[in-house]
C-alpha cells in the first residue's frame, strides 16, 4: 500500500464539499499481474440521463525543494495512471490535484497549457487550509 501525500486529507475532505462520494482509498488499478494505486476514487452523481460521473484522483503536495522536479514525477505517474484508467475504465477520469498556489507558479501557463493539450493533463485545484476545492482545469 502507497504512502498517503500530506494533503490527502484535505483532498478528501474538499472532494466530498464539492459533493462528490469517495468510493476508493487508495483506488487501486490493475494490469494483468501489475497494481498502481492513485489516491482517491469519486463519484458524483449528475443528471439521470447522463449516468454518473467518476473521477480518480492523484494528490502532490510539491514541498521539494524542486517543482519541476517534482512535475518530472508527477506528470510521469499521470501517464501511467492515465493509460491504465482509459483501458480498464474509460468512463473514469484522472485527475492530478495539487494546491492551488502552487498551479498558479508552475502551471498556470504555457507549459501548463501544452501538458494539458499534449498529455491530456488534468487538474484540480485545492486550498488545503479552507480544505476546498478552488478550479477543475482540463
């Protein structure tokens, strides 16, 4: 079992603010003989018609001393978790959550942009003091 981020708490707790249903933690996600665990699984019901939609969740604090660094990793857990989700549950989406501070310096911008065009990168926010969610960007 994965360690928990520092902010898995306050995810959680934003998450279910926002109205969503934690259904798994850790969601764990299986390939064949291989597991990967992302942080948290959700759901949240919508309009009857529509089903339901789900989400799984990965949380970085970034407290390195190196942001990039930290991206570097991240965003390479991102694909893999990515690809496992598209082809076991396509219906699900993945989410990175980092603090909101930290998006707007490191990917509130061109780079942040083109990770979400070319890896299909997305984010949700948080404020881990108020334990609430600030901004889905996809």
């Amino acid at each position: 079992m994965p360690a928990k981020d520092t902010f898995h708490e306050q995810v959680k707790t934003a998450l279910v603010k926002d109205g969503w249903t934690i259904t798994h933690d850790p969601y764990t996600m299986s390939l064949g003989q291989t597991k990967v665990f992302t942080d948290l699984g959700a759901e949240r019901p919508i309009a009857a018609e529509r089903g339901d939609e789900k989400i799984a969740v990965e949380i970085k604090s970034f407290l390195g001393l190196s942001p990039v660094r930290e991206l570097e990793q991240a965003l390479g857990q991102f694909v893999l978790y990515d690809t496992l989700i598209r082809s076991t549950q396509p219906e699900r989406q993945l989410y990175l959550a980092v603090p909101d501070d930290l998006y707007k310096s490191l990917l509130d911008n061109q780079v942040g942009q083109s990770l979400r065009d070319t890896k299909g990168l997305a984010v949700v926010t948080f404020d881990p003091d108020r334990e609430e969610i600030i901004r889905w960007v996809k």
